[in-house]
C-alpha cells in the first residue's frame, strides 16, 4: 500500500508560483506511478500531471502544458508539482495520487490518494 500528503498549497497572485509536494510511505511508492488531479468547486476532479515510477516518462495534460512541471525523487519518497505562470483558473483542491504500473490519466484508475492541498490563484 501507499500513503500520501501533500503539502505546498496557499494563495498566490496570477503570474505567481507555487511547489506542491507529496510524501509517499509504503512498499510500493517506487514501483507506483504517480499523479496530480485537482478538483474545482463544482467541478468534476481533472487530471493535471502523471510521472512514471522511474521518472523517465510523465505526461501533463494540455491545460498546464509548458506551465506545470512534474517530478520526482524516489530516494526521497516524493513527488512534486511545479506550478508556474498560475492562472485564476488553476484555483482547485490538487490531490496526489499513486497506482501500480503504468501512467493513468483517469481518477478511477489510482488506487491510493492523498488528503489534498488548497491552490487559490487569485488575479
């Protein structure tokens, strides 16, 4: 199993930035690919960013493409999230999630999630 918390959330201007990370316990952290969702108030929770359990694949979907940057440290159990250039839109609850084996882009296919983090980008 994996436990996850994140931490890094707060309030910040729009053109601001922000790192989220997420802590990771448990056996499977490294084989355990790894993901950032977040959730808008009134909104369904929308994939941001995945990182393979090596790190030498992620993905980020298209939205914070060139602005968000996912990584990760396995020596260190953590996962980050690095929120540049953040819009109002960003504005959501960011959750870290964990899966066995290969990169997911959908909530249903992460097994593990964390308790999340508040990022409100205000303009």
């Amino acid at each position: 199993q994996v436990q996850l918390v994140e931490s890094g959330g707060g309030s910040v201007q729009a053109g601001g930035s922000l790192r989220l990370s997420c802590a990771a316990s448990g056996r499977l952290f490294r084989q355990s690919a790894m993901g950032w969702f977040r959730q808008a108030p009134g909104k369904e929770r929308q994939f941001v960013a995945g990182i393979q359990w090596s790190g030498a694949n992620t993905y980020t979907a298209d939205s914070v493409k060139g602005r968000f940057t996912i990584s990760r440290d396995n020596a260190k159990n953590t996962v980050y999230l690095q929120m540049n250039s953040l819009k109002p839109d960003d504005t959501a609850v960011y959750y870290c999630a964990a899966r066995e084996f290969g990169l997911g882009t959908q909530p249903h296919e992460y097994a593990y999630w964390g308790q999340g983090t508040q990022v409100t980008v205000s303009s």
